[in-house]
C-alpha cells in the first residue's frame, strides 16, 4: 500500500497560543505541522524540514517577517502566506511585492485559514504541471511555456510562482482582453475573484520584471474597469 504524502507546513509566530491553534488546525485537515518563534528559527527550520508552503508573522522578536521571506526565497521558490496582526495597506502590498501568495490578518478564522493554505497549495501544483509546445517572443523578450523562463536578450529574468502564473495565464491568452474576474480565478482560485488590489500589485511587480527600463505603453495593457491583455504583436514559435 502507498503511504499518503501530507503536505508540510511551516508556521512562524512568536505567540505560542497562535503556533499551536494553527497547528492543531492544520493537522485535524490533514496537514504535517511544524513550528518556530524567530525569524532565524524559521530560516534553520525551512532548510532542514524543506516545507511546501510557509506562513509567516510580519511581527517577529528578531527579524521581520519580510526579511524571513526574502531570505527563504533566495534559496528557491516556496509558498507563503502572511498572517499578521497589522492590516495596513503599505504592509500587504509590501508582502505581496515580496512575493507572498496570500494575506490574513489576525484575528482570523482557522477554517479560512486552512481554506487558503489549500488554495495557494493548488495553485502552485498547477503551475508546476502546466506546459505547452510554444514559446513566444516580443522585441527582445523570449518566453519559453515549456522551461517556464523568460529572457531579455541574453538575461534571464526571475520569476516567483505567483509572477510566473500570472504570466502565464497573460501570454495564452494574448490579443485578448481579460477581465479582472477571470485573471484572478485563474491565477489565485475562485475564492479570489474580487481581490483588485492583489491583481495591481502583482501586474506592477511583473511590468517592473519585464519592462524595468520602459517607455510608452506597457506589454501588459490594462482596460480600466475590465482587465488586461498581454500585447498582441508576440510571434509564436
């Protein structure tokens, strides 16, 4: 008999009280668990234990949440939600242009909790699954839909997970005009569809990746009040 695979999840938070309320959630969903208080703890933890997926505190005894993230990321892709007490606009912005995959503000509802951790989970299995025959090119930018990378010139460009698919999602469906709706059912799930605010962040960051030194009109048009289209001059190859 095949032994079943759980996804294991890292949970960082000072507060033991909310270490071990999500633990408990996270396990009776099925879910391996496991914990740490500090942000260099958290780093120690996530290279000896190599989580799917993270969920990190912004407010941390030693270093931030965000320098957390940057750091894990520098080794390699990996999920990640934010769960903070601070709902500022300028924190989660911040997050998302560090490439978080999701936002919760304490206090929060375990069950949604699990909720998103499933989603974001989904999505990062599909994107790793998802290929495709063709590569597109548009003046010096070559995407390859089957390596998954982007070039400019000789230069190959990083992307997140979450940069990645939203990309993806643009340049299948180019010389089209996609609703808002639409693109963030497809990138982050249906339970995402009216989050605008996600969808302009994570547009601006990719622009900034492919574009940093661009003038005049974007490859990624935007449709005030409708969606986006990615430039429909790309030749397929």
């Amino acid at each position: 008999m095949t032994q079943q695979v759980h996804p294991v999840i890292l949970v960082v938070d000072d507060d033991v009280s909310v270490q071990k309320l999500v633990r408990l959630q996270l396990k009776d969903e099925g879910f391996q668990a496991v914990s740490a208080s500090t942000g260099e703890e958290a780093i120690e933890r996530a290279f000896d234990v190599r989580p799917d997926l993270v969920i990190l505190d912004i407010m941390l005894p030693d270093i931030s949440g965000f320098e957390v993230l940057t750091r894990l990321r520098e080794r390699g892709p990996i999920p990640a939600i934010m769960l903070t007490a601070k709902t500022r606009d300028s924190d989660k912005v911040r997050g998302l242009e560090l490439g978080a995959d999701d936002y919760l503000a304490k206090p929060f509802n375990p069950e949604e909790l699990t909720a998103r951790v499933r989603a974001v989970l989904r999505r990062a299995r599909q994107q790793e699954g998802t290929s495709s025959d063709a590569s597109v090119v548009i003046g010096d930018l070559a995407i390859d839909l089957v390596r998954r990378t982007v070039h400019r010139a000789d230069e190959l460009i990083t992307l997140t997970r979450t940069e990645w698919g939203l990309l993806e999602v643009l340049v299948r469906n180019r010389g089209k005009v996609l609703m808002n709706p639409e693109i963030l059912g497809k990138v982050w799930g249906p339970e995402y569809v009216n989050d605008l605010q996600y969808l302009r962040v994570w547009v601006s960051r990719l622009r900034r990746k492919l574009e940093p030194d661009r003038q005049g009109d974007s490859i990624i048009q935007t449709f005030p009040g409708m969606g986006y289209m990615f430039h429909d001059t790309a030749v397929t190859t």
